[in-house]
C-alpha cells in the first residue's frame, strides 16, 4: 500500500466529481484520512456532506495555493484544458512548495508524455516541469468518457435515432466510464506501493471500439434503426487548418487518423486493479439513454 491518506483534488467537475466520490468512500472506510476539493468559488455542499473540505482558492496566488496544500500526500488535477497551461503549472508549483508526495496532472484521455506538438504538447511540457522539481507524477490514461461523449455536440442524437459521424469512423477509439476512472484512480492511488506509483503511466480502457463499430452494435443491442450520416475527415482537417486552436476538430482527426486507443490490449493496466471489471461501452450507452 501507498500510505497516502490525505488528498486535494483541483476541481469538481467533469472527471473530478468521480474522483472525489470514490475517495470519499474511501475515506468512510478508514483508507483515507482527508480530501479536500479546490474549487476557485467554493460551494459543492453535497460532497461537503459526504466528508470532503472545499477550499476557495486564487490560482494566480501561490500563497493561497500552497496555504491550501499543506499537510497533502498526493495533488490530483482535473483542472480544464484552459487550465492546463498557467494554472496546472501553479498548482505543480504549489505542491512542492507545500511538500506533497505525488503529483497527478489532468490526463484522463490519451497518452501525451513525449508529445512535443500540437494541442497535447503543454500536458507533455507539464511532466518535464514535474522532472525539474523533483516531484513524482502519476499519469492515466483513460481514452473517451464513455458516460458522457454520446451526445448531440459529438454527433449522437439518440433519443431522435440520428447518429452523425465525425470523421470516416473506422479509427478505434478507448472508452471508459467515468465511474470506472475514478474507481481505478483511488484504488492505485491507495493500495499501490510508492516505487509502483511514481514517475509511473497507467492506461485503462472499458472497451475500444470505433463510432462504425458502435453504430451497429447499438442497432444489434436495441433492434432500433438509426439515421447515420457522415462529415468527411477532410473537412475536419480543413477545420483544424483554418483554426489550429479548435480543440474538438484536432481531438476528432487523432481519432480518426487511429490514434485513439490508449494502449495495446496486453499493456493496460487494468489487471492491477483485481474486480475492476470496467463497464463496456454499449451497455454504458444503454445506462445512460
């Protein structure tokens, strides 16, 4: 076991919120002594109910942040990309200042360490600034939240049988729940040793298919006929030419192009985590409609 017992997580939102929920638990149970949720407004007196401590915080005053750091183990960002640069570096910064043991930057979708260009390339920046410190990094990898990606701004009318496909939708693509993320973050996290956690990568997956494959799995599983139409990947690069900051046009190309799985089968880390048993992505779809 790892030995961490106090934790801070840097926002509350899309990724967060899971993580949070699943150490809590953890901290019902004796794993974990603290967590405390930064958030730059406070509020969230629900999970203040359930045992967490929200800190109002100013990123851009590192006395705050390394006020609201002291005493932590392990600093767990899930801060926005519009976050990434300037306010995941304070927060690194302030994690050292305040002497916490690990570090884990706002991954949670494709690998990025050694990426040097394009829109990835500041998470990459981010660990080598980790190395200068000396403070440890854990890095997940996750792929898609498979939870919350099929909704009509990806394409995915559902509730209307209308599927637009971005892209020619034959690249694989790694899905994962983001329940299944927040359980395998906390328990590595917690049962792991130190020498196992840090500088360390960890790619997990609860299925990997692509949008095509999808399309006809949903119509197997349901017996309902959908309404597909497609946009061609040419237009999506066209997109990114024209806009080489549209984020969702870049993220839509690398899927694509097939740079959307997270790891080879055999080289997921989802075997260190004994009864993950992660959800798939047809039956997450199905709970979720």
């Amino acid at each position: 076991m790892s030995g961490y017992k106090n934790f801070v997580v840097a926002g509350a939102g899309n990724i967060g919120r899971f993580i949070i929920e699943e150490l809590l638990k953890l901290q019902s149970s004796g794993a974990v002594s603290s967590v405390t949720v930064l958030t730059r407004r406070g509020g969230y007196a629900d999970l203040v109910e359930e045992g967490a401590k929200v800190v109002a915080v100013d990123y851009s005053s590192s006395s705050s942040l390394v006020s609201a750091l002291q005493g932590t183990d392990v600093v767990i960002s899930t801060l926005g990309f519009e976050a990434f640069d300037a306010q995941q570096n304070a927060l690194a910064d302030a994690a050292k200042q305040a002497g916490a043991s690990v570090f884990v930057p706002a991954e949670f979708g494709n690998p990025t360490d050694g990426v040097t260009e394009g829109f990835l390339s500041v998470k990459n920046q981010l660990h080598r600034r980790l190395e200068k410190l000396g403070l440890p990094y854990v890095l997940f990898y996750t792929g898609a939240f498979a939870d919350w990606i099929f909704n009509p701004f990806w394409g995915w009318d559902l509730p209307n049988g209308k599927v637009h496909v971005l892209g020619e939708g034959n690249g694989p693509i790694s899905f994962t729940h983001r329940r299944d993320i927040g359980r395998f973050v906390a328990y590595v996290l917690t049962q792991l040793p130190r020498d196992q956690l840090h500088w360390k990568e960890f790619a997990i997956e609860g299925d990997h298919k692509s949008w095509n494959e999808i399309v006809e799995l949903y119509q197997a599983k349901t017996g309902k006929t959908l309404q597909v139409t497609h946009q061609p990947r040419s237009e999506l690069q066209a997109a990114l030419q024209k806009n080489p900051q549209d984020f969702v046009a870049f993220i839509l190309v690398e899927w694509d192009e097939g740079r959307g799985v997270v790891a080879k089968p055999e080289e997921l880390s989802n075997k260190l985590f004994p009864n993950f048993n992660p959800s798939n992505v047809i039956d997450t779809i199905l709970e979720t409609q």
